[in-house]
C-alpha cells in the first residue's frame, strides 16, 4: 500500500526551514503521498529554495478565518465525526489552559484532515501546529508524529509539550542532546523518542571549481540573524581579527530581527570593510559562498542540530562553532573543525585565525568533515530514519 502522509506546518514555505522543503522532496522521490496542510501563508517572494514550486500545489491553505468557514467546518465535523469531537473536548479540557479555544477553532484543520487519504499526519515543531494538529487527529482518529527541534524545546517550550507529547504515536527529534533533555526536563520516556537529525543533500553541497580557488581570507556565516545564532559574537571576534592585523573579509548570510543591530555595531566598530551583510540567498549562491571560503564560523549560544555546519563541512570548509547543546555530537572536535566556549569571541578569533593561517590544518579538517557528513548526516539517511520512525521499525 502506498504510504500517504500529511503534513501541518505553521507556516509554508518558510525561507529558514529549507530543511523541511528537502525532507518533502526526498518523500516524494520516493514515492510517498505527501499533503501539506499550512495554517498561515506566508510570502513566497522571500523563499528562494528552488524546490518549492512542484510543492506548491500539494498544499491546502487556512488562512481563511471567516465565521462562514468556521461554521460550515464545524457542521461537517459534528455530522462525520461526533464521537471523536466529544473525545477531543475532553482532551482539551484535560490540556487545560486555552485547549478548548484551540479545539474551537480547528475545525478547518479537522476538515482538512477528514478529507485527506494519508494515513498518518506529520508536525514540525513544538508551536501551534502542533497544538491545532493533536487535538484535529484525536477528532479524525488518525496517528501523529512530531519532530522537536530546537528552540521549541530549549527557549520557548510549549507549557502542555509533556502531555502533546503523550498523544504523539512518536516524538522525533534531533540529536541525542535531545532526546535526553526531553527525559529529564519533559518526562517523555526515551524510549518514546527517535533521534533523526536533518541531513543535506551531499551531492548538491560538494566540492567544485570555486573549492581549488578559495579566496584568502574569507570566512563565512551562514544564519538568522536572531540572538541565539550569536552573531554579536562573531562581530566581537573580526573586531578582534582586525586589531591582531590579521587579513580577512567575513560574508553573513541571512536576515533577521537583529540585522539593524548587528550592521550598525559593525558599522560603530570600524568594520564595515571586513564584515559584510548579504541577506537572505538561494542555495546555489549559498553553495559558491561555502566553495569560496577558507573558514565556517557560527556563535550560537543554543544550537539543537545546525544544518549550516553540515552544508559546509560537505563542501570541505572547516568549521569553528561554539560547544552548545548538540553540536558535539556533529561537529568533531579537532577533526573536522573546532568547538569553543559559547560566548568568547577571543576563542573564536582565536579559531578563526588558526585555520586561515595553516591551509594545510584547514584542508585536512575540511576533507574529514565532508567524509563525516556524506556517512552519517545525508538527506537519504534522514528520511530512512524518519520513515522507521513512522513504522516503528528499530533504527540499525
């Protein structure tokens, strides 16, 4: 039979979750059914992934908040699924706190579900996807799974995440760092979590022409620009870089709430020739970027499973990052880059400086990390894993 998933995203696309579009693409490679039901919609214009338009129409929109939908949705439910509404009001009552208004008004999710053929619903995040889809699934009666990532664990963790949790058939997250805080912290048994960490498409970022004509001094960051990411840091550091007269240029890749911030301290700190903000960019130009740099670095102070150090090792650029979370488990101290101290960007210069000094160290540590990600951190070996996560088949 063939496998038929649906997806509930809070947002699709959305220009910083690329590795959610890849995850999409990879299951429909294979084969499988995916629907994709968004609960807002967003603006396509600022999503530059180039896989997103023969994805587009597999998506079903509820930005339509209308009284008139709502009602018409709820008759529907009330017709098809009466037992499962009363059970659902239940759960809601037992979630406590503002179930019962999110119950209310996901009639057009359960809707949604209703009509879809997929046998499973998937969710990204802890958010309010997450909310609307555990409670339109216990309506429907169809299985749930949900992957945790970062900050929806670490910085802003849903007050009911235990008990949506306990609903989930699984819970996906990962990296081990994970799963074990969502024991201890959570009370989500282990044996409940899958770790799946987001892999990369290792033959669209590999080495090429621009790898053999790396520009001198060029380091790279590719991140939102929002305070976790530790870009204040990495400002901190070329501060550093420039004083010890060390010759460098330091690219930025993406935006966010911070960029005002961040360009005008680099602008107060005299180094508005050395640091350079480039804005969000599609992969190939992100691709040319990795090619071209001698030196990855990325300062975040919380980090789950960093999908940006894994494109650049796959391109053979060593990377610098901070000691946070589940980094170590990902990046190899040593082999194929360097981890610091969060929050010491003398220890990032330090790093930094390091491998754009010794072209030798850099290119050992930038083969053995593309080697590393081509075996353990491939999109192919991301969705093997999600897929058994789904079946309940034990990971090998």
């Amino acid at each position: 039979m063939k496998e038929t998933v649906c997806y509930v995203l809070d947002a699709f696309p959305a220009a910083s979750e690329t590795f959610i579009t890849n995850e999409l693409l990879e299951l429909v490679r294979r084969g499988v059914e995916v629907h994709i039901v968004s609960m807002a919609r967003p603006d396509i214009t600022t999503v530059l992934h180039p896989g997103v338009a023969s994805l587009l129409p597999r998506v079903t929109y509820l930005d339509d908040t209308s009284r008139q939908r709502q009602l018409r949705a709820l008759g529907a439910t009330v017709l098809h699924n009466p037992v499962g509404l009363l059970h659902a009001w239940r759960t809601a009552l037992q979630l406590g706190g503002h179930y019962t208004w999110i119950l209310r008004h996901a009639f057009p999710l359960i809707a949604a579900l209703r009509r879809s053929p997929c046998q499973r619903v998937h969710v990204h995040f802890g958010g309010p996807a997450l909310e609307y889809a555990a409670l339109a699934c216990n309506v429907v009666r169809k299985p749930f799974t949900v992957t945790l990532h970062g900050s929806d664990i670490f910085l802003r963790p849903l007050q009911a995440l235990r008990k949506l949790c306990t609903l989930a058939q699984r819970v996906i997250t990962v990296s081990s760092f994970n799963r074990n805080y969502l024991q201890d912290e959570f009370g989500i048994p282990v044996g409940k979590v899958d770790v799946v960490t987001c892999g990369i498409d290792t033959e669209f970022f590999s080495t090429g022409p621009e790898t053999l004509r790396r520009i001198p001094g060029r380091i790279v960051t590719v991140a939102r620009l929002s305070p976790e990411k530790g870009h204040i840091y990495l400002v901190e550091a070329a501060e550093r870089l420039r004083n010890a007269g060390v010759q460098f240029e330091w690219r930025m890749i993406g935006d966010g709430p911070l960029r005002a911030q961040l360009e005008s301290m680099v602008q107060k700190r005299g180094l508005s020739g050395q640091v350079h903000f480039l804005g969000m960019q599609d992969a190939r130009s992100v691709l040319t970027e990795l090619r071209q740099s001698c030196v990855f670095a990325l300062g975040s102070t919380s980090e789950a499973a960093p999908v940006s150090y894994f494109e650049a090792m796959a391109t053979e650029t060593p990377v610098v990052g901070t000691r946070v979370r589940g980094v170590p488990e990902f990046v190899l101290e040593g082999e194929t880059g360097f981890l610091v101290d969060a929050e010491d960007p003398a220890a990032l210069a330090d790093r930094v400086a390091l491998l754009l000094k010794n072209s030798d160290l850099a290119r050992s540590m930038g083969r053995k990390g593309r080697v590393h990600v081509v075996e353990h951190l491939s999109l192919a070996r991301q969705v093997d894993g999600l897929m058994r996560a789904w079946t309940g088949s034990p990971t090998p």
